[in-house]
C-alpha cells in the first residue's frame, strides 16, 4: 500500500474531505473510541515556528488516539541544519507512526513525504495551513448543516496560507469561494490555477478580487487572518496600512447573510484584521473553530494510518464506519 501525506488542501478528493470530515465529527461525539497508535506507538511533531493550538492540538490528539507525541520545538533537532530532511525522515519512519511538521518551505515537506513510510502532516508552512482548514470546514458544517453551494468570503492577506488553504479547501468542498485582499497580496496563478481545475470537478465558484465589499456580498461564511504571518514581522506597520480596508468589522458583516458565521484561525489581533465586537460576537464560531483542530486531526492522522495500510484491523473497521456515516 502507497502511504499516504497531508501536505496541501488538495491531497483529499473531495469525496475523501467529506468522509474525513464525517469521521471528525464522530471522533468529536466518540473521543476515545478509535486507537491506531495504542502501544502507545509514537508521532514526532516538529514545529520550525511557535504554535499553541497546533502544538496542543496534535499533544493531545495523539494521546487520545491511544500513542505518545514527541514534541520537538524549534531549534532542538538536527532537522535542516546539520542533517539532511531526507536522512531524517529515513530515520523517523524506522521509530514513528506519523510525522507532523510546522516550518517554512512546502519542499521541505514534500522532501519528507517522498522518503518516510509514515505519513507527514503539514502543520503550517508558508504556503498553506490545511489541517486548520479541516477544523475550519467542520466548524462550519455544524453551524450551515452543508458546505457545497454555501459563499465563503476570506478577507485580508490574500497571499498568505490561510489565504490559500481556504481557496484550496472551499473548491474541495463545492463552496462559492470569494479572496479579497489588495494589489499585490492575492493568490499566486499557480493556487488560482489549481483552484479552478478542482472547482470544475465539485462544482465551486473561484473569484478572486480587490473590492471587500464584493467578496462579502451575501456571504454565509466570513473569514480573516493576521495581517502580519510568522516571518513578516518587520513589515508590520506597512501591512498594517496596507489592509486596512478588509477588516472584519460589523460594517463589514452587514453585507454577509444574515446570520453568516465568521472564522479565524487565531491568534486575532483585535482591532485590526478583525474588530473585538466582531471576534466576540455572536456570529463568531471561532472557539468551535479552535477545538475542532482536536477533532479533525485525531480524524486525519487515524484515516491516514487506515488508507496507508497502517492500522490495526479492528481500527480500520470503525473508521470505515464512521467515516461513511454507519457508525
Ligand atoms: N491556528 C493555529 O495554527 O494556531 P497556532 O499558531 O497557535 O498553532
Ligand atoms: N498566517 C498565519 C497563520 C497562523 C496560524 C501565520 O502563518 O503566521
């Protein structure tokens, strides 16, 4: 059997993001039903930049899945500065179940899948951000009870990860996907390209703008990011300018649907990308948003292990349940 990664969006089919999905809300009502890591087997999680919900999410969804997390922060290993990611992986997969990996450059992590037996999890890389996605996409299933037809307007730092993996995902998921952000700050053509390629199978739309009134027309899901990602810190105060006009504010909500759910990834700054009335208002979900990173990612790492040929009998036959909604 191939193993199988979770490097961008677009490594679940459609119909596999629907049947992960399924399983993370069976895994969110069954927290400790389903053990592909029992022994407890291991899964290292290397982070290149700081997290706490990556980082505890993954803790914990790791010890309920029945295995131990090793925690490696940044700086601690050997990984790309005094050792090749080739070597390393060819070292992990002899002694881990899963590799989870937050860093820079998606190569890095398509260079780790190419030479580990275990899967590899991007955890956020400059280029995407999609296990955040799948917690995105759970959390508004839950609130909109569907996701194919339903208008998801991300408003903001168009070029960055969230920016794509929200792109990437929304099309996967048969969404009306609007990004708006300024000149200069959209997605690449490449993630357009690819985009539009998913959008023609699941039947989503792709539009891509500068004018944040226009994204959020009617919109039922409305999301942001920082304006600032892990990196960029010293263009602060000319993003802070730069964005100033796809705020999430209550101005801006009032052109969504009535009753449209807003996200955000987290960490928020308030008062810029996104107003403090807006974060802690009642359209927010982005508290479910956050503990479903728990879920989908206890979901994603034992669908995984099961499609990889990698869990115990007894494992895939739950998962194959849950996931098709038979549970
Ligand atoms: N949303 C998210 O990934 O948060 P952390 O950076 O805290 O992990
Ligand atoms: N775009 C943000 C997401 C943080 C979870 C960053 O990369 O810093």
């Amino acid at each position: 059997m191939t193993t199988r990664h979770f490097l961008t969006d677009l490594d679940l089919s459609p119909e596999e993001l629907t049947r992960v999905l399924n399983l993370a809300d069976w895994m969110k009502a069954n927290p400790y039903a389903i053990k592909p890591l029992a022994g407890p087997q291991t899964a290292a999680v290397f982070f290149d930049k700081t997290s706490t919900r990556t980082r505890i999410s993954f803790g914990s969804g790791i010890a309920a899945l029945g295995g131990s997390p090793l925690i490696i922060n940044p700086g601690e290993s050997q990984l790309g500065h005094k050792e090749s990611i080739a070597d390393t992986a060819r070292v992990l997969e002899r002694q881990v179940s899963l590799i989870v990996w937050r860093t820079y450059a998606q190569t890095g992590l398509e260079e780790m899948a190419e030479h580990s037996r275990a899967p590899v999890i991007n955890a956020l890389s400059d280029d995407y951000h999609p296990c955040q996605l799948l917690a995105d996409l759970q959390a508004a299933r839950e609130k909109l009870g569907s996701l194919a037809g339903r208008s998801l307007a991300y408003l903001g730092d168009a070029a960055n990860n969230m920016a794509n993996s929200y792109l990437l995902a929304g099309v996967n998921a048969g969404m009306d996907v609007r990004i708006a952000g300024p000149g200069g700050y959209l997605p690449s053509q490449d993630i357009i390209l690819a985009a539009e390629e998913r959008a023609a199978q699941t039947g989503a739309k792709v539009t891509i703008t500068t004018d944040p009134g226009a994204a959020l027309q009617g919109a039922e899901v409305v999301a942001t990011d920082t304006w600032v990602s892990m990196g960029q810190e010293e263009e602060k105060e000319q993003r802070m300018r730069l964005f100033g006009d796809y705020q999430v504010s209550a101005e801006a909500m009032g052109k969504a649907a009535e009753g449209a759910v807003v996200l955000h990834c987290l960490p928020a700054y308030r008062g810029a990308e996104i107003t403090a009335e807006v974060l802690d208002g009642e359209q927010s979900i982005i508290w479910d948003e956050a503990e479903n990173r728990l879920h989908a990612q206890k979901a994603l790492m034992a669908w995984l292990l099961v499609e990889s040929g990698l869990a115990d009998g007894e494992t895939a036959r739950l998962v194959r349940e849950a996931e098709a909604g038979t549970a």
